[in-house]
C-alpha cells in the first residue's frame, strides 16, 4: 500500500531532494510552500505523514505544527520536523509543537527515507 505525505517545504531545493526520494520509494507526495497553504491541504487530504520544515515564511513550522494537530484527519498522523535547526533546544520545542521526530537538514540521502518512514505504522508503507 502507497501512502500520501504532505511536505511542508518553502526551498525548492530541498522540495526536490525529498519528493525524489518519497516518490522513488512509492509515496506520493502533495507538497505545501507555507503554512497556510499546508493547513488547507491537510484539511482536504488524507495523509500517512507530514514533513514539516520549521523555518517557514509568514507562520513557522511550530505555530504549523499546532494547527495540524487540531485537525482531526491527523489523529496519530506522524509529523516530522525536518529543519536546520540544531540547537541545544530545538529538538525539544519541535516535540512540544507537536511534532511526532525530528530530522536535521541537510538530509542524508542514503538514511532520509529509513528514518522518517519508521514514524509511519508499518501497514501503510510502501
């Protein structure tokens, strides 16, 4: 079974790299520039995982991260930091917001995929 991730991701680049990896490995991905465009996806979507950058324009990925769990489609939906934040604190304020992992930026092509699809309940991986 395939599933859909909603990426969050304001960096072309990054968008890139990331929806290859997801997409090679059987995802399909619907991706979000900033965080009210990412809202209004997770609202009318049905996603196994969201990947969330943290430094977004307009509303960062914590006041993201927030909202998305007030929506009731993402009961127990992972949501994945994936930020250059690295800072003595960061992982935590990431957690507090919400988020189920974190995942530091610049990903690692060759480990990306392991660990951000071991948030995901195994029935719905790819």
């Amino acid at each position: 079974m395939s599933g859909n991730v909603l990426v969050v991701e304001d960096n072309e680049q990054n968008l890139y790299l990331v929806r290859f990896l997801l997409e090679g490995a059987g995802w399909h991905v619907v991706a979000a520039p900033d965080g009210p465009r990412a809202l209004e996806e997770a609202r009318s979507g049905r996603f196994e995982l969201v990947l969330l950058d943290i430094q977004l324009p307009g509303m960062d990925g914590h006041a993201v991260a927030r909202e998305l769990r007030r929506i009731p489609a993402l009961d127990g939906v992972p949501i994945v930091a994936v930020t250059s934040y690295a800072m003595l604190g960061d992982r935590e304020r990431c957690l507090e917001a919400g988020c189920t992992g974190y995942v530091e930026k610049p990903i690692n092509p060759d480990t990306f995929l392991d660990e951000v699809v071991s948030y995901v309940r195994p029935e719905v991986r790819p």
